[in-house]
C-alpha cells in the first residue's frame, strides 16, 4: 500500500512591479513550474500574503507560539497592509517587514 501523496504548495509572494515573470504571460510560467514540479503554485502579492498570514496567525492554534512573539510587530503589520489598501505608498522598509513576518508566520507551517 503506498501511503498518501502530500499535497506540497509553496508560497511565493513579490511586488507586484515584478509580477510579470514569475507569473508569465497568461499564467504560462506557474503553469509549467507546477507541471514540472507536481506541485500546486500559489503566487500572492506581498500585501495579500501578509494579510492572510495575520488571519492565519488569530485562527490557527498551533500558531500560538508564533502569535505570542509577534504581538510587537501585528500593529505595525496591520498598519502596513491598511496603508495600502487604502491606495497610499508603502517604504521598502515596511515591505521588508511584511516580508520577514510573512515568513517568520509561514515557516512553521513548512
């Protein structure tokens, strides 16, 4: 009997300036990646991968740990991700950090 195949989906998250390759034209970069790679894509911007990685981080239980050293840098993140939702520009600082919690959320989930 073999066991289960894992469902294995990396996160990828960029600016949206950069969007173009990794997506490629009509999606046939993340197409072919996920074909070679047998692995389902999920391709973000980094506002919209910050966004869900704080909803992950109130909802999922076994991020509690995680939460808990977080608390400092949530306001600042909350901030951030409704800066720019409201349309105003962000500083490359503030997208470093968005970056880094994203993958301090993320990487015990890997």
């Amino acid at each position: 009997m073999t066991p289960p195949l894992a469902i294995k989906l990396p996160r990828l998250s960029f600016l949206k300036i950069n969007s173009a390759w990794p997506i490629g034209r009509d999606g046939q970069n993340a197409r072919l990646a996920a074909k070679l790679t047998g692995w389902r894509i999920d391709i973000k911007s980094l506002p919209e991968a910050t966004a869900d990685a704080l909803s992950k981080l109130r909802q999922d239980p076994m991020l509690t740990t995680v939460a808990a050293a977080e608390t400092n840098m949530v306001a600042q993140i909350e901030a951030s991700v409704q800066k720019k939702s409201e349309g105003r520009p962000l500083t490359p600082e503030e997208y470093d950090a968005m970056a880094q919690f994203v993958d301090r959320v993320e990487r015990p989930l890997r």
